[in-house]
C-alpha cells in the first residue's frame, strides 16, 4: 500500500486545486465553512499520505505540492480573512 500512497496524494492534492480553482471561478458555489473543511482536510491527508508513502519520485513532487498548496491557501485565504475581518470588512 506505501507504493501507491505517493500517487494517491498526488491525486488528491490535485484535486485540492481543482475544486480551489472551481470555487474561485464560481463555478461551485459551497459555504464558507464547507469550503474551508473541504480545504484544509484536502491538504493534511495530502501531504500524510505523501509523508507516509516509499521515497521516490511521486513523493517527492507529491510532498512539494502538498506544502506548496498549504502556504498559499493559508496565506491567501485563512491570513487574509483575519486581515480584512479584523479591519471591519
């Protein structure tokens, strides 16, 4: 099962942008706290699944994805919320 963990995660976290992509174009329309579970669960199965899978190639660009997607999810979205709802926005 560790072989595959890599590839799972790589698909997951694709998905991950995918339906970040499809809410940002409004394509879907999910509640804010939908949105944020969906998000934030997406990444950290993610990237465990991508920590916990056989080093190699698919971990390798799945852990880079997986930590590159959370910093800009976390920075764009969760930092930036706390910035505008602090400011009264």
């Amino acid at each position: 099962m560790r072989k595959y963990l890599g590839i799972i995660s790589f698909t997951l976290i694709i998905l991950v942008i995918c339906f970040f992509a499809a809410n940002i174009t409004r394509v879907i329309d999910p509640g804010v706290t939908t949105f944020r579970i969906l998000m934030i669960f997406g990444i950290i199965i993610s990237f465990s699944f991508s920590f916990l899978s056989e080093k190699g190639l698919w971990r390798k660009y799945a852990l880079g994805l997986s930590i590159f997607v959370g910093f800009v999810y976390f920075i764009a979205v969760e930092l930036m919320r706390i910035v505008f709802q602090g400011n009264g926005f």
